[in-house]
C-alpha cells in the first residue's frame, strides 16, 4: 500500500514554526517511502480564512524546500483539496449517514442546551449533550436541526500511536458530535475524516493539540465503514521555559525566521531536530532526512526551541555555500537595508565573502557591510579605537600605503598582498603594525574583516579615499 499523507493548514494567519514541522514530518515520511505528500486548505472558517493566508502558506512551505504532490494549485486525482469547494460532498455524507440510522436530527434548541449544561453542572456534573434527540427519529420537519453523530455509550477506543504509542478513552465520555450544524454547515471533526478517507490518506500526522478530536473522528471513519488510518501526535514546540512556545517567547511564524536571515537548508535541519535525533548528527541534508528521519522516533514529549542552535545551524549553513550562492542569498537582506549592489562586478562576492564566516544570520552579514556602502562622511567611528590605532607612526605607514596601492594596477589578493609585504619590509614593520589602522580607517571600526577582505570588497578609489582621510586623523 503507497503511504498517503497530508498536511492540512487552516488558512487564518501566517505559517506557525509548529505547522512547518508537521509539514516536514509528512513530507519526509512520503519522500522516503515513495508516497503522496497531500496539502490540504481547510478553509472553513469563512470570517478568519483568507486567500492571501493561503498564498502565503504555500509560498513559505515551498520556500522551505518542500514539494507537495497534490494540492490546490498543482491539483490531483482526489481534488477539491479546499475544504470550501467540498460542501456538497460533506453534505452528501452526513445525508447517507442519516439514512443509515448511524446519525440524527437534533432539534434541541440553543436555550434548551443551555438550560441543560445549567442543570448539569449544578449537579456537579461535567456538562455534555445527554443524547436527547437520539432515539426519536426526527424527520426533515422537525424544525431547526442539527445532524449528530451516534457515538457508541460503551467501551473503549484505543489509539496506537506512532509518537505517543497506545491511548485509551472511554466511549462513554464521548458526545454524539455535531457534524452539520443548523445552518448546514459541516464541522471541523467530521470534513477532516471525510476528506482524509475520500483522499486515501492512511497516516495522519499532526500537532497534539488535536489528539483530543482523535477518538470522535474514529468513530467517524467507523461510521462511514472505512478504514481507520494511522496517527502520529507531534509534541508541541517549547518556549526556553518550557511552557508552550507562543509570541511572548519571541518569533512564531515560519516568515519571521526567512525575514531575519534563517536559510532554509538550517530551518529544515533545525525542525527536523526538534525532538529527534541520529546518533550525534547534527547537520543534515535534504537527502540525509529523507533517509533516517523517522516519525516513530520523535520524542513524545516537547522540544524546546532553542534559538541558539538555530542560529548555530545557520552560521554552518552559510558557510557551506559556494560563492555565487550566497550571494543570491545576501542579495535581497543587502537591499532591504537600503545598499546600492548594482554595478560592483567583483566587489559584490568580495564583499559577502568577506562576512561568509562572521555570520550568524543574513542580516546580521547584511548589517556588518555596511561600511562597504555607505558614504565615507557616514562611517561611525569608534573613538576608542582611532585613539588606539591612528597615531602618527601609523599615520605615515598608511599614507605610504594608500600611495602604492594608488599605483598598483592590478587590484587582486595576490597584488594586494606584494604591495603590502613590500612596504612592511621597507619599513621593518610586521603586519601587526598595520593591520588595525588599516581596518579602523576602512571602516571606522577596531573589528572586521581581514585587511584584503576589506581592500577587495571596497575596490580601489574607495580604499585609497579611506587609507588617506584615516592618515589624516592620525597626524
Ligand atoms: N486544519 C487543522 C489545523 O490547522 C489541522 C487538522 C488536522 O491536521 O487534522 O490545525
């Protein structure tokens, strides 16, 4: 049997780091089994689900590397994959159910049930819909009704799961569910087992914050005579204080991450992690997932997000891109702060490279180069430093500098470097002697990139502009 397995956002808001995990899960498990990864919109809500949440969903699921194999925009063989093009379906269903005797009208007014959770918990009893209307076969003109489900009064229901293992719940706890309302609108417990059996899903994988749904919706594949797939809880995600990870902890979505410079590569290998492990591994491709991920070997109980670590990944991330990579990468964080990149031929990889090892995220590279772009009046300086290292024997040692490298016409590491060997010999200095006057008249800074890292990425006029103006505070 080919693994069918799906992820089903709601789309009322961004994409949740919680939801992307669960995504990656499913995806990860079809990618190595060779099965169907679904995406489903579960669209329901008609005042909080908008169009442009789902955009974005999908655009923060590609950009995290994950392909779907059917879905509202690529389709499939099992669509409509949004839940609101499905209505008539639902409908159908709960309809067939009704003429089975497996559900029934329920005309209990909202007065009625208020009157009767009211007395329920009066009595100290937990308050719940006392199955009323089950047994009186109601016909179409029974007034306003609803359709509830017949859930069975004894016994067990017993959940294997694959995260959690073996979950019990007595029956008799569970409510004869509303599966169309009123207004004949269908509920979110019975459209998600519909589709999940139109759609031949047999794993489903989701947050824990719906295992409590898990034991009604069996009922209703039982209901609907079809087989009951598998499930995986995925634990929450953590705050550092181990309550469940929310906005007060810092970022939530999936968008935040990719605006403040997270590559994918390390999302995806950081979400993965959260509550599994192979052996001491901590870097893993795309591929090295989608061979040992296992949901069977997530922990059952929460990971904590850990934002160093993630920022950790990143950094190694980073640092594993060739050259032009990382520059398609830093491009767009360089822009947002406002940089002009266009026309630097060789400066711009120059440039990028000079931070690819100092970088914990894009835009923090993006925020230490900006002394590469900026005017030279703009430079901040850093006053400690210039007392420190612009004084006058450095000041003539950078005027020499800034007048050989105005004459050397080659303006490459190589060239860069003899220039410089040249005049340390001359001059019986060592490296150190210039290094640190050099960086602060670059960039007015005492801490940077090295000395050619610098002289490459700000090119010949800007160096020369820079070496003089910093001889001139020195003397
Ligand atoms: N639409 C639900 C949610 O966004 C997911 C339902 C499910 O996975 O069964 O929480």
């Amino acid at each position: 049997m080919t693994l069918r397995v799906r992820f089903a956002p709601s789309p009322t808001g961004h994409l949740h780091i919680g939801g992307a995990r669960t995504a990656l899960s499913n995806y990860l498990e079809a990618r190595r089994e060779g099965g169907a990864f679904v995406l489903r919109i579960e669209d329901t809500d008609p005042e909080r689900s908008k169009k442009e949440h789902e955009e974005q969903i999908l655009r923060d699921l590609a950009w995290l590397g994950l392909r779907w194999t059917e879905g509202p925009d690529v389709g499939g063989p099992f669509g409509p994959y949004r839940q609101s093009e499905r209505y008539d379906r639902y409908r159908a269903v709960a309809m067939d159910l009704l003429a089975r005797g497996l559900a029934y009208r329920c005309n209990a007014t909202p007065e009625e049930l208020d009157q009767m959770r009211a007395e329920q918990s009066a009595k100290g009893e937990d308050p719940r819909y006392d199955r009323r209307n089950r047994d009186k076969d109601l016909g179409p003109d029974c007034g306003p009704h609803a359709i509830r489900v017949k859930m069975p009064i004894e016994g067990l229901t017993v959940i294997d799961d694959l995260i959690k293992g073996r979950i019990e719940i007595r029956n008799e706890l569970l409510d004869d569910l509303v599966i169309l309302r009123t207004d004949g609108t269908p509920t979110y417990n019975f459209v998600v087992v519909v589709d999940d059996h139109d759609m031949g899903i047999n794993l489903v994988a989701r947050g824990d914050d719906h295992i409590n749904n898990t034991p009604k919706q069996i009922h209703i594949y039982h209901a609907l005579g079809a087989e009951v797939p598998r499930f995986a809880h995925l634990p929450m995600i953590l705050g550092p204080d181990g309550s469940r990870l929310s906005k007060r902890h810092g970022h939530t979505s999936l968008g935040q991450y990719r605006d403040m410079g997270i590559v994918p590569e390390a999302m995806l290998n950081y979400l993965a992690r959260l509550g599994w492990s192979h052996g001491d591994q901590e870097v893993f491709t795309e591929a090295e997932l989608i061979e040992h991920f296992r949901l069977s070997d997530v922990g059952s109980s929460g990971a904590r997000w850990d934002m160093d670590k993630l920022e950790w990944l990143n950094q190694t991330w980073i640092q594993s891109f060739a050259s032009a990579e990382l520059v398609e990468r830093a491009l767009p964080f360089l822009e947002a702060e406002g940089y002009v990149t266009a026309g630097l031929g060789a400066r711009l990889p120059a440039i990028i490279g000079a931070f690819q090892k100092r970088s914990r995220t894009l835009v923090e590279l993006a925020k230490q180069a900006r002394f590469f772009f900026i005017d030279d009046a703009e430079l901040s300086w850093d006053e400690a430093a210039v007392a420190k290292h612009l004084k006058p024997e450095a000041g003539a040692l950078l005027s020499a500098l800034a007048d050989r490298l105005e004459a050397e016409p080659t303006w490459e590491e190589p060239a860069l470097t003899a220039v410089v060997d040249a005049l340390l010999a001359e001059r019986g200095a060592k490296m150190g002697k210039l290094a640190q006057p050099v960086r602060v008249a670059l960039t007015g800074q005492g801490v940077g990139p090295g000395v050619y890292e610098m002289l490459l990425g700000l090119g010949k006029e800007i160096s020369v502009r820079r070496l003089r103006a910093g001889a001139a505070r020195a003397t």
